[in-house]
C-alpha cells in the first residue's frame, strides 16, 4: 500500500491557496512587511467593546485585545516606542479609560495620530500619548456621557453618571493642554450638535483649543516618534 507523500510548503497549491486568501482578507497580493521594526502600531478603529458584547455587524475593538498589546510591548525590549491611530466613533467609556491609562502609564515614547475621527472617549486615547496629531480633515467629537440600559430614577444615577464624567474630564485636562473650563464649555455647547449636546472639533480647531498637539499625519507622526526614541535613549544613556 501506497502511502500518500505529504504536501511540501512550497507546493503551488498552496501557494495560489494563501495568495487567494490574501486577496479575500485585504484585497491585495501582497503588504509592506515591518521586519525587526522598533515600534509597534496600534490601530483603534469602529467601536471601542468594553464588558458587553456588540452585534457582530459593527466594526470593534476589543479592549481585552488592545490592553495585552501595550503590555507586550511594554515589556518587550525590542520595541522602542509606540504608534496609536485611531478612526473611532468611541464607545464604553470604562474600556476607554483603561486603554488611556495603561498610554499614559507607558515608560517607552508614544505618539497618537487622529484619522478620520477620534470621537467620544476616543478623546481621552488621543490624548493619552506623549504627543498626539490630528489630520486635517478628522474630526473629534465632545459630548457628555450617556448611560445605556436601565436606569433608575433617584439622585444616585445622576451622581454615579456626574462622577464618570469628571473622571473624564479630569484625564483629557491633565494629558493635554486644554483647560477644564473649555473644555467643559465644548462638552455642554448646545447648537454646535442638532441631535445631541456638545461641539465637532474639525483638526485645526482641535489645535488651536489645546486638545491636541499639532495638525499631521504618517510621515510627521512617525518622524516625532523617531525623535522621543532618541530623546528617551539619550536619557537612559545620562543617567
């Protein structure tokens, strides 16, 4: 009885198999390889899912995922800085929170680049960094925090709902240079929003009000990275 050789890795099947799975997952043959790269990019995108489960139509990103990331590369002593993009719309703002914090608390250099939107608590992420950018045409939005599910109507829910916003605030002022002042101001502005309380930033303006850092992209994000890097090393080397 014959036995069936087994199927080499370089097999032509094989090959026109994982080229047809490539073209199914990112529409291409082929994408730009980061061999033994020194920064890892974070990409927060869709929804940010906290402890509920979204539909499995929309586009998230999971906090469980996100937060073994940063310690990975917190203790990984090849990665020398770090890269966070966000195009979120926001979403739980407890997982929010913690992806902010864990940035914030980060030794190695970070820097945040907004690209298409960095709303809700997408605000506190895009300002957790060392240094953050917006793109011209991205825009965040400022709004209060609303509570989903059942509400119980005593003073509590209120106080509960009040403390989670000032936590909030308290973060996005102290990680950037907006003043708490403006940016309550922003976050209860009626008009600016026609189905909701609060004001659309569009890149410059999220500059000018002292949210965000610089108006860029790629090429400016990747190069102020490259510069904390060697500011950082220089440091280490002083000590």
């Amino acid at each position: 009885m014959n036995e069936k050789p087994e199927q080499q890795p370089n097999d032509p099947g094989e090959k026109k198999s994982s080229l047809v799975e490539k073209i199914q997952e990112l529409g291409q043959t082929n994408v730009p390889e980061m061999e033994a790269s020194n920064i890892h990019c974070l990409v927060v995108i869709g929804q940010i899912e906290g402890h509920m489960q979204l539909p499995p139509q929309n586009k998230t990103t999971k906090y469980e995922h996100i937060i073994p990331q940063l310690v990975a590369a917190e203790q990984n002593s090849k990665i020398e800085g770090l890269l966070i993009i966000l195009n979120t719309v926001g979403g739980d703002v407890e997982a929010g929170l913690a992806i902010s914090e864990m940035i914030a608390s980060m030794s190695k250099p970070s820097v945040t680049l907004v690209l298409g939107g960095g709303h809700s608590i997408g605000v506190p992420i895009a300002t957790a960094s060392d240094y953050s950018y917006i793109a011209e045409t991205a825009t965040m939005t400022i709004h209060p925090i609303r509570l989903t599910g059942m509400v119980i109507g005593v003073p509590q829910t209120f106080e509960y709902l009040d403390k989670m916003q000032e936590r909030v605030i308290r973060f996005v002022t102290a990680h950037s240079d907006i003043s708490e002042e403006k940016f309550k101001e922003l976050m209860f502005s009626k008009g600016n929003l026609t189905r909701d309380i609060g004001t659309n930033v569009i890149g410059v303006d999220a500059v000018d009000c002292g949210l965000i850092n610089e108006v860029g992209g790629i090429g400016k994000a990747m190069k102020k990275l490259n510069q904390l890097i060697e500011g950082y090393k220089q440091g280490e080397i002083m000590q």
